[in-house]
C-alpha cells in the first residue's frame, strides 16, 4: 500500500480559529489559543499520523496591517508558510462578515497555484444556522474574486469537532505519494523549551487587556530534570522563565496586588506543563522590562524573532 505525506499551511486573519483547528486536527493540544489576536507568533507544525498517510499541519499568524516591527515579521512568517506547501486552508468565521483582509489574504493563497486550496467555515456551532447557506456562497465569491476557485468548502467547528474527519480525509486524498516526514509518536516539531515559552504566554494573556497582551514575550531561562530515586519514579523539572512586558506599568500588572496575579499565572501554566511533560515541575517565574521590544530589531532577534 502506498503511503501519503503533504505538508499544509493554516492562515487566515487573527481570531478566525486558526490554533483551534490545527489543535482538533492533531487531537491535542499543541498550539496556544486565546481570544487575543495573534496569540500565535511561530509557525507550528502540529503532525497528524494515520494509518496510510501523514499531515504536517502549519498554523500560521494571523495576517493583518502591521503596527510593529513585530507584526511585520509575523506576516512574512505566514507568506512564506504558504510557499511549496500541498494544500492551503484559509479559516474564515461562520459568525463574521467576510471583509479586505479575507480579500488580502485570499489573493495571497492565489500566487501558489500549485497548492489545493480549501475554505475551513469555522464557528458553525455559533452561527445562525439559515444565514449558513448565503455566508458559504459569500465564500465561493470571494474566491472568484481572488482569481480562483476552491477545491473544497468545509463548514466545522473545532470545538465540537463538526466535520474535522472530513477535512482530514480531504487533506490525506490530496496529499502526493511520500514516506513520512517525522516518527509516528510525534505530535509537534516545536522545541521543547518553545511549547513551555508559550503554555506560560497563554497563562499570562489570559486576562489582560488593551496593548499588554501584545507586549508580553517569554523567555526559558533553565530547563533541568532532577535524578530520579528510581526507575518508577515520575519526572521532575526545575524550569526558569523570564516573563518579557515592554513597561514598567506592564509590570505592574503581570506581578499584580502583593505577587497574586503572577502567582495564578505560574498555577496555570504548571497545570499545562506538568500535562505536557507527564511529570512533576517546579516553576519559577520573574518579570523584567525590555522597552519597546516589538520595534526593536536588536531585542525581537533577542527573543527569537527575524525582523525584516
């Protein structure tokens, strides 16, 4: 029997279900999400393995006018996850009227002729269900416009896993004959000390507002597993991280009234992490200052970005 491998690109504008849809097509969780826009600032490649064939799955960042050295490097990032990928998936949201970015975006998918294209209808557990049928031939229209014609449109809803096998199938029938790209037991390329940065991020994000979310970067200081006493005993790590804020009033919020906001923060993402690595952890967390780090070329190259 042969065996089918495709790499695909996830993309849309921020806050289209992006990271929601990669995390149900994997069937974990290996992106962060949050109702901020671009929560996600690395290209992730979550692997979805089965019997026959395998998916290398790239959420994106969301797309959108850039305001910061930052969000300049986060579109690029995207565009070039579009390049020598086998298909393109572009979520647009059930609930929200298609608009220039979906345009923007769509005449972007248009410059790689080579690659399926399919329209992911995300949120339609939230939609209204008798305006469905007119938002899906929105969806073929904008295609035309983009100078193009979708391969597929598929309604879902990643959070109550609508459709997510069918847009599986769909992906494993285009992908071209190959052998796997990367060990059947791996779920994500992501370096290790990357998923902890962000299972802390989202910790931290959860319910700030305005700009703070946008100024917040994590840095893992240290990574270390202790000895074990035997061979039954679970893992144990000690992990530093620097929580990244681009002011002092930033600060001031992450820390919160008497360290209980900081502390709620580390209780959070201790859950996460400990469920990531299947063992025990120690967390140690401190805030410090970079100024303006998202315009500054010298500190985005600091914590691991590429400014263009």
């Amino acid at each position: 029997m042969t065996h089918k491998s495709a790499f695909v690109a996830v993309v849309g504008r921020p806050n289209t279900g992006k990271s929601t849809l990669v995390n149900a097509l994997v069937g974990e969780k290996v992106v962060i999400t949050s109702h901020h826009p671009n929560t996600t600032r690395n290209a992730i490649r979550g692997i979805v393995t089965r019997p026959g064939f395998q998916l290398v799955v790239v959420d994106t960042p969301g797309v959108h006018k850039p305001k910061t050295l930052l969000g300049g490097a986060l579109n690029t990032m995207a565009s070039e996850n579009m390049d020598s990928v086998d298909s393109i998936v572009l979520c647009i949201p059930a609930v929200e009227e298609i608009g220039a970015g979906d345009l923007f975006i769509a005449k972007e998918i248009a410059k790689h002729p080579a690659a399926k294209k399919i329209c992911a209808v995300t949120m339609i557990d939230m939609a209204n269900k008798t305006q469905l049928p007119q938002h899906l031939m929105a969806v073929s229209t904008l295609a035309s416009q983009a100078g193009f014609q979708w391969d597929d449109i598929v309604p879902l809803s990643a959070k109550t896993d609508t459709q997510i096998q069918l847009l599986i199938d769909l992906l494993a029938k285009y992908a071209p004959e190959s052998p796997p790209f990367y060990p059947a037991d791996m779920t994500s390329d992501q370096e290790l000390s990357t998923q902890i940065a962000d299972l802390i991020r989202e910790a931290a994000i959860a319910d700030v507002f305005e700009e703070v979310p946008h100024s917040i970067a994590v840095v893992i200081d240290e990574i270390t597993e202790r000895e074990k006493r035997s061979e039954a005993e679970r893992p144990f790590y000690d992990i530093h991280a620097s929580i990244v804020v681009e002011r002092d009033s930033q600060k001031a919020i992450i820390i919160g009234k008497k360290g209980e906001r900081l502390k709620s923060v580390g209780i959070v993402a201790r859950q996460e992490i400990e469920k990531k690595l299947r063992g025990k952890i120690f967390l140690g967390l401190h805030v410090k200052v970079m100024p303006n780090w998202q315009s500054d070329s010298k500190a985005l190259t600091k914590l691991g970005f590429n400014p263009q």
